[in-house]
C-alpha cells in the first residue's frame, strides 16, 4: 500500500510569530520520520527577548534538534511530486514560512489538509475510528509523530 505523506509540527507557542521546534512526515511506505528543529539565530533573540514558554528547553533543540536547513532539504528530498497533507493548514502555513524565511527559499509543494485523503467516508465513522486509533495506539496528540500516526492509521483502516 502507498501511503500519503502527511506532515504535523510543534510550533513554539501558539502566536502568529512563532516558529516550528518539532515536525514529522510520514514516508509512502508508512514510516515515519520526526525530528527536533534547532532554532535558527533569529528565532533565538525571540525566544530570549519575549520570553517564549515552550514545551522543550532551547537547549535541548540547540543539542539535539535538526537545522531548519537540514529539515527542509530532507523533507524535499521524500516529497519528490508527492502532494503534502497537513493536518493544520495554518501552522503547517506558519512553520514552512517560517523554515523557508530563514533560508531564503520558497516553498513550491502544496500543501493540502490531511481531511481531503477521507472525504469519502461519513464524518461519524471517520471520528469513531479517530478515537478508537487515538485510545488504541496510546497516541499523545500534541507530538507531531503521534499526530501523523494517527492519520496513517486513519487512512489505513478507512480505505481498505
């Protein structure tokens, strides 16, 4: 089965600047990749000028998160002509602008919500399977990974 690519970020708060510090795809074949983003040096003065609560240290994305370069070429690299589902168009907005600002790039895919892959399926069948994944899978919805989890097992259930 090919599978969607589907992508969900963490964004550092929920404001119109902030920017992504967590994103995970999914691949065709159903993997799924996730990572830390390392603030690029503009979203640091952010961090420490408007003293952003969020829910991992800068620390931490500094040590241990992706450049926001490396993040974009990779994800690049799995789209090939792939459509890109987001399950928040409007983060997934916020976040690419963010990623491509910092980089001096555009970004050429679009992005479409993750809801058109089960437009076929009755809105109440699409939730009781929703929850029924979500409690299943133990899934913890504010990690982007958990997030594209979840849609994969969506689609996987709903289109066979």
């Amino acid at each position: 089965m090919n599978y969607p690519l589907i992508i969900a970020f963490e964004m550092s708060s929920y404001e119109d600047d902030a920017f992504p510090i967590a994103v995970a795809w999914s691949l065709s074949s159903g993997q799924i990749k996730s990572t830390l983003i390392s603030p690029d040096s503009e979203w640091l003065d952010e961090i420490y000028e408007q003293g952003i609560l969020m829910s991992t240290d800068p620390e931490t994305l500094l040590h241990e998160g992706h450049s926001p370069k490396s993040v974009f070429e990779e994800l690049l690299l799995d789209l090939e002509d792939n459509p890109l589902y987001c399950i928040d168009p409007y983060q997934t907005e916020q976040a690419l602008e963010k990623i491509c600002d910092s980089l001096d790039r555009e970004m050429e895919t679009a992005i479409r919500p993750v809801a058109e892959l089960l437009v076929s399926v009755p809105t109440e069948e699409r939730e009781l399977c929703r929850n029924e994944c979500e409690t299943m899978l133990e899934l913890d919805l504010s990690l982007p990974a958990d997030q594209v989890r979840l849609w994969l097992e969506l689609f996987n259930r709903l289109q066979s």
